[in-house]
C-alpha cells in the first residue's frame, strides 16, 4: 500500500487503541510498524509475544509478496531469543540466513521506516537435504518408522490401497520384520501373495494380488524417480532439531529442497513425517517461556491436496495438541483458504502477505480470507490487495491468549543474506557440521529383505534335500535292503519346524515384540 513521505501525525483513535494492543511487556519478536491512514508509525511497533509462538500460526500471501523474507526474519528473532527453528527451502534462497546480510540504501530505508536498528547479522545454521539429494546433511526415515499413512500419500494410493498397505505394516510389525528400505516392503508384499505366506492374512482380510501388484508397481515408480534413497539407515534424529549453539542463540535448521522440489507429495509428507516424529518423542511440558522449537511448514496446501478423512483428522490432532509439547507449527502457504478449518482455527497468529483479485477465483479467495479475521476498522479487501511487498496484516495472540487488533504493518529487514549463499560455503558448512559423520554415509543392515530372503534359500534348501533322500529311499527300496530307521535329516528337521506353512512364524520368535504406532501411523522409537 503507498506510504505518504510526509511525518506520520501523532496516532490517536483506532490506531491508537491497535498499537496499545501490541504493547506487550514480556520478551517478543518485532515485525514491523503499524501502517495507517497512509503513513509508517515507527512508533507503534507490531509484535508476537514469545510465550504464545506455541500456538501455531499462519503466513500467506501471493507469489512474491514477501513471505520468505517474513519467516527469515521471524527465524533471526527466534534464533537470537535462544528459540532453535526448523525452515524448508524450497527454492534454495533461505541459505542466506547463515550469513551476515548486505548493507544498502534499500535496507537502510526500511530500516528508518519502521525503527530499526539494522546490523548485518548471521545465524547458527544447519542445512540438510532429503536422502542425501543435493547439498546437506541426508535426513532418511525407515519405512517402518514412516507408516502406512504418510507412505500411502507418498505413493499416491486410493483407500482400498491404503487400508491393504496398513495391514501389510501389521503383519511385518506383528513379526517383528522391520521395514528398513523399500525392498524390505516389496519382500513382504511379494511374501504375502505366494503361496507359502498368503495364508498369514487370510484372517484379517488377506491380500489381493490385484492391490498387491499396484502397491508393489507404485513402490517400482518411485525408486524410478530416484527417491528410494530417502528410506533407509541411518534414521535422522528428528530431537536434533532442538540444538542450541555454544552462544545459546537456537540453531536454524535448513531443509534444502530445490533438488526435489518436482515432487511436491513427497517432500510435504516428509515433513509431516518430521512433525508427527516430534510428537511421539516429546514429552508434555504445557506452556513455557518460549518454545522448544517453531517450526514452518511451507508450501502446506501440498500437504492437504487429495487428503483422505483419516489423513487430515490426523494432521488435526496432531496439530491440536503439539502445542502442550513446546512446539510451535507455522504453515506458509497463499491462501488462508488452503488449509482445512479445522486446523486453521488452531493457528492463533497470522501474517497475511498482499493477495490478487484478478480472477472471479481470487475475489473470491480474497472474501474468504477477509471473513477469517476479527472485526477490523480496515477496509481489509482494499488493505489486502494494495499490500507492496514486506508489508502484511498481522493479528497475533496477546500475553493472555486473546486476539490482538488487525494491525497493517510494514516488516523489518532482515539482518541475514536475503538470497543463498556461495554453493562452496554451503558445502563446507554441511562437511563442517558434527553431525555430518552421523549421517552422510547410508547403511543396509540385515533387515526383512535378508531375513525372508534367507529364510527362503533355507526352505528351497531344504526341499532339494528331502527330494534327494526320498529318491535315496526310493532306491534302497528298490534295491530289496532292510536297513534301520535314519535320524531325521536336516531337510526332515527344517520341513518339520513348520518353515513351509508359515515362514513368518519362525522369523517372528526370532526378532521380538511388535512395533507400536501412533495416531499417524508412524513408529515410536525405542530409545
């Protein structure tokens, strides 16, 4: 929206009443400075308080509009109040945060603007990429660990599919198999429809070879696409998030995407799997002074397109009660429209970035969002359209959980790189991290595929023995001799154990207890 150039006249009315309402006397992060009646009131400064950022919020807007450079600057306050952050970056322009930003009339101008007092600043970062693709630090997930829900959405798989996928996990929880990689599942499907192991869900429902044979080309597709890579070992830790640096700021954890960034599904399954991961391992610690971690969630309509019932019940729930656990969820998406009331009506604070009404669809999306604020003295459908970049409308949650006035703010600078780093310094930053020896190099330990594989071998070993001591006995007969009973060989002993009627059986005495799930379906960890 245009800013006069002349002196703001002193605030009284409306804006008056909106800038008590963010004078908040606990720590907080600053945003920027109300915006009224034409002009910038460096003066009456636009905060979130830092014990509510554990009530979830909201960052919207149209392509461009600034929301990038809004979660880097939340991201900055955050780090420098001890607050660790986790950021996704989908375009690779978030690395910046990790380097000391470029002074410039630019940023100096909006730093007068809004009363800033800008230094070129950079902050504790670590930067990590999905199974190892493309620079960072390879964060894998088992397929045990991710669960029939996520990995369904991942492979794209209708309900009937889903609910055969589910029972699969069961099966290979029940028996203790752990689904390590994607050829261990593709071992227990294929184990499930042969004729030695179809019979091991015949009480539970079974399993078609029609679903199994979509299942098992859906799991075909994706390794095609060059994504198997993201199952395996070792496991990323998601606890590693919560680090804070020597000099206590909270360390900013970079989840660099733009090599996958074609493959949206899996990538915001990916991090829902992160989410639900923290969920299970945290315990509850209800509401602190500042948040273990924020964490954003961007591009989050990925997550909700083509969502079943189930899935976005889930989503909820985990969404609702996170928040007792000291983690605050920020989605980043363009309309507040893209994610489900349910889980809109949990995200206390809000940063709406400029919209576009150049279609009947954006009027429309614009009505929308307009709806889903409090009562405004704005004129919010012109505010919104007439928005300029790193301006937004703010509502936050006050000290005592209320909604505060509808504020038009014009953002702070930030004081890190707004663009990424060298690609040599990205590089030297992940090989210089501690963690880097953790997790760099995958590994492949026995697991369900060697399990049923040996199993397997000793079983066809054990049939070419029998067959060849029934011809041997075959022959002895023939031969007219008497000779006495033999001890039972190996074949007769392994034939006898049961191997042929149920592989799984053995296997399931041998490995333990079965695996427990939570409400997303992801495995909690044993530590």
């Amino acid at each position: 929206m245009s800013v006069s150039e002349e002196p703001p006249a002193a605030l009284g009315g409306p804006a008056a009443e909106i800038a008590a309402g963010y004078a908040f006397e606990g720590a907080a992060l600053d945003l920027g400075a109300l915006l009224w009646d034409g002009a910038c009131h460096p003066d009456a400064q636009i905060r979130i308080p830092l014990p509510v950022l554990n009530r979830h919020g909201l960052v919207a807007g149209a392509t461009g509009t600034g929301k990038t450079k809004t979660l880097q600057l939340i991201a900055e306050q955050l780090s420098a109040n001890g607050v660790p952050v986790f950021l996704a970056d989908i375009k690779g322009d978030v690395s910046g945060v990790s380097a000391p930003g470029e002074d410039g009339e630019k940023v100096r101008e909006r730093a007068a603007q809004v009363g800033q007092e800008w230094r070129a600043t950079g902050f504790p970062c670590e930067f990590y990429g999905l199974g190892g693709t493309g620079p960072g630090i390879p964060v894998r997930a088992t397929v045990t660990s991710f669960g029939p829900v996520l990995l369904s959405k991942v492979l794209q798989l209708n309900q009937t599919q889903e609910q055969s996928l589910g029972l699969i996990f069961h099966y290979a929880d029940s028996k203790g198999l752990e689904l390590v990689d994607l050829k261990d599942l593709r071992a227990v499907v294929a184990f499930l429809v042969s004729d030695t192991g179809k019979a091991e869900l015949k009480g539970i429902g079974g399993l078609s070879t029609v679903t199994a044979g979509v299942i098992l080309r859906s799991i075909t597709a994706f390794e095609q696409q060059g994504a198997g890579g993201f199952f395996g070992e070792p496991e990323f830790d998601t606890s590693e998030f919560l680090r804070t640096a020597a000099d206590g700021r909270g360390i900013v954890s970079v989840l660099e995407l733009p090599s996958v960034q074609d493959k949206p599904q899996l990538f915001s399954t990916f991090l829902m799997w992160m989410l639900a991961d923290l969920f299970n391992d945290l315990p509850e610690v209800g509401d602190l002074e500042k948040p273990k971690l924020v964490f954003f969630f961007d591009e989050a309509h990925l997550l909700f397109k083509g969502a079943s019932k189930a899935f976005l019940e889930s989503i909820t729930q985990t969404v609702r009660l996170i928040r007792s656990k000291g983690i605050g969820v920020f989605f980043v998406t363009q309309t507040p429209k893209d994610v489900p009331s349910d889980v809109l009506a949990q995200l206390g604070n809000r940063v709406q970035h400029a919209l576009r009404a150049f279609t009947p669809d954006d009027a429309k999306a614009l009505k929308a969002t307009v709806r889903t604020f409090p009562n405004s003295p704005y004129d919010l459908e012109e505010v919104l359209t007439g928005l300029g970049t790193g301006e937004a409308v703010i509502t936050v949650l006050s000290e005592k959980g209320a909604p505060t006035p509808v504020a038009a703010t014009r953002l702070r600078a930030p004081e890190s790189l707004m663009g990424p780093i060298d690609a040599s310094a990205l590089d030297a930053a992940v090989k210089g991290s501690p963690l880097y020896g953790r997790y760099a190099e995958a590994v492949d330990r026995e697991s369900a595929y060697e399990k049923l594989t040996a199993e397997q071998q000793a079983a066809e070993a054990a049939a070419l023995e029998a067959a060849a001591a029934k011809e041997a006995e075959k022959e002895r007969k023939q031969g007219g001799g008497r000779a006495p009973k033999p001890e039972p060989s190996l074949a007769e002993q392994v034939v006898g154990s049961g191997i042929f009627t149920s592989l799984a059986r053995s296997i399931g005495s041998q490995l333990g207890r079965e695996i427990s799930r939570s409400v997303f379906g992801t495995a909690r960890r044993r530590r």
